[in-house]
C-alpha cells in the first residue's frame, strides 16, 4: 500500500546552478551534504517531501526541444501560502524568468525548462470555505 509521497527527480543540465535556483528562488532546503558539482544533489520542500536533481544534460526538456506549453498537465507543483506567491515572481523575475500568475498559483519553468508550479489553492479554497487556516 501507498504510504505517501517521496520525492520527485528532474533532470537538469548545471548542477551547481540548478541548485542554486531551487534553493534561493524557491527555498528549498540542500539535505545533500556533498558537492553540488556532483551527479546529483537533494533538497527538501516539506516533511518527508524531497527533490533530487540529477545531471543529465541530454534529458532535460530543453535539449529535447520541448516547448513549454502553459496549459500541460505535465509538471511539479509545490504549495506554498498565498502570501509567498508575491515574493516569488518577484524573485523570478530577478533571475530572468517570466512567471504567469493565476489567481491560485505562479507557474514558470526552472534554467533547464522543467514546468513548475507553485500553489495556494488549498489555502485560497479553504478561505473561501471560511476556514480560519489550512
């Protein structure tokens, strides 16, 4: 039986500067105490929930020439309190992303073209629900 979520893997081309990103842009936590030049490298993004990058150039979807289409169902989506989403294009922004908000969540992709998302629809759904928090 399913006991809950692990952790997803996404390939990235740069290591060292995909960590970076998903750690100064999206705060995610390195649990990975080796050199970020390595073959892979862990982050955490919630209890139990972790994020390994692995290098592998030739798989990101970048090199495969995927396009990013925004209405694909084919990505990582994080959540995160409303309050954060702000801060978050703001934070996108000054690393040369373009982020598209909807009124739930931001979604952009990472240097390597992985399709993210960061959310706060059960938060917003909860609020409308009058729940006090989620």
């Amino acid at each position: 039986m399913i006991q809950g979520f692990d952790h997803a893997a996404l390939a990235v081309s740069d290591l060292p500067r995909a960590v970076s990103f998903y750690r100064d842009v999206l705060g995610l936590r390195p649990v990975d105490t080796s050199d970020p030049a390595t073959s892979s490298h862990w982050l955490n993004f919630g209890p139990g929930q972790t994020l390994n990058l692995t290098l592998a150039p030739e798989r990101t979807p970048k090199a495969l020439g995927l396009e990013t289409d925004l209405n694909t169902s084919a990505h990582l989506a994080f959540a995160a309190p409303e309050a954060f989403l702000v801060e978050l294009e703001r934070r996108l922004v000054e690393h040369g992303v373009t982020p598209h908000r909807s009124r739930t969540g931001v979604y952009f992709c990472d240097p390597d073209g992985n399709f993210l998302e960061v959310t706060c629809w059960r938060e917003k759904g909860l609020e409308e629900a009058g729940a006090e928090h989620w």
